[in-house]
C-alpha cells in the first residue's frame, strides 16, 4: 500500500505526523468518496510531488472516474480563487470587493459529482492554501446542507496532516542534497 510507504518515508523527528496520516487516512469515518477526494484535492495542493505519487494510485482506485476528476478540478480551482480571494480580503481597499471577478468558475456550479463532496474537496484546499474567505464560503454551503462540524473538521485534518508530510518530506530532500 502507497500510505504505508508514505509513512516510512516520513523521518523519525516528525513521529507524529506518521501516526496522524495512518490515522485520519485509515480511521477516517467519511465515505469513500469523501475521503479519497479529499485526499487527491490535498496531496495536490500540497505540491509535494512524492505525497502526490504515493497517494494518488489508491485515490484514483478508490473513486469513480467522475470523482477523481472532480477531485483534480476542485485543487485547480482552488489554486486560482484562494488567490484571487485570499489577496482581495487582504488588500486594505474595501472597494476590490466590489469589482467583478471576471475568472471563469464554471465547475463550482457543475462539479460532476455531489456538490457537497466537491465543497468538501474546496474547503481542504482552502485550508492548505490560506483562504479565510472561501474557507467561511465553503463551510457555510456544507453547513447548509446539514453537513455536521465533525465532518467538516475531518477534511481540515487531513488537509493538515497530508500538507505537514508534503512540507517535511520535501525539506527532508533539499536537505539531502547538501
């Protein structure tokens, strides 16, 4: 299995972040589908690419082909609009808020999948990449549509976990090639 060869690849100082992957991967109580897709849409937004290599076989054996491209679509365009939405939160100048976004988000509205799985997918992504404003955007749509706060929680844990692995794996290599 790709996770365990994840996990022994994870270095002896970062223990923890070992036993959390096994155990919000392996003991995760979403459907298949909500947890493979979150785990694609993170393990790419992590731009690790050995998080990205090891996880993907059993994500894309895990979920229909419909699914897995959803899952793709959802990390794509979260790449754009936490950008986009991220900087005009922060920007000082309330009127950017105002300005037509004019950026083409088609798949939101038609993901190819339930929309609260894709939501769901968002909302992980949203949290590896840093977006306030469509991480509440997000959450809200799935509170609204009975999504519980456990569930919701779930997903931002292995957002956080799958990114710490990225993160360190990747420092690890750098740090190798010295």
């Amino acid at each position: 299995m790709a996770l365990d060869e994840l996990k022994s690849a994870i270095p002896d100082f970062a223990k923890d972040l070992k036993l959390n992957l096994g155990s919000v991967i392996g003991n995760s109580e979403l459907p298949q589908q909500q947890l493979w897709g979150t785990v694609l849409a993170c393990a790419i937004a992590s731009r690790s690419p050995k998080v990205l290599r090891e996880l993907e076989p059993e994500a894309k054996a895990s979920l229909s082909a419909e699914a897995y491209t959803a899952a793709k679509s959802a990390a794509a365009i979260m790449a754009m609009n936490n950008v986009f939405y991220r900087t005009r939160h922060l920007l000082s100048d309330p009127e950017y808020g105002n300005l037509r976004a004019g950026l083409r988000m088609n798949v939101i509205g038609k993901p190819g999948v339930e929309k609260v799985d894709f939501e769901l997918w968002s909302l992980a992504v949203s949290a590896i990449n840093g977006c306030g404003q469509c991480l509440d955007s997000h959450e809200q749509v799935l509170r609204k549509a009975g999504v519980d706060r456990e569930t919701i929680q779930e997903a931002v844990k292995i957002a956080s976990v799958i990114q710490a692995v990225g993160v360190t794996l990747e420092a690890e290599a750098v740090l190798a090639e010295q």
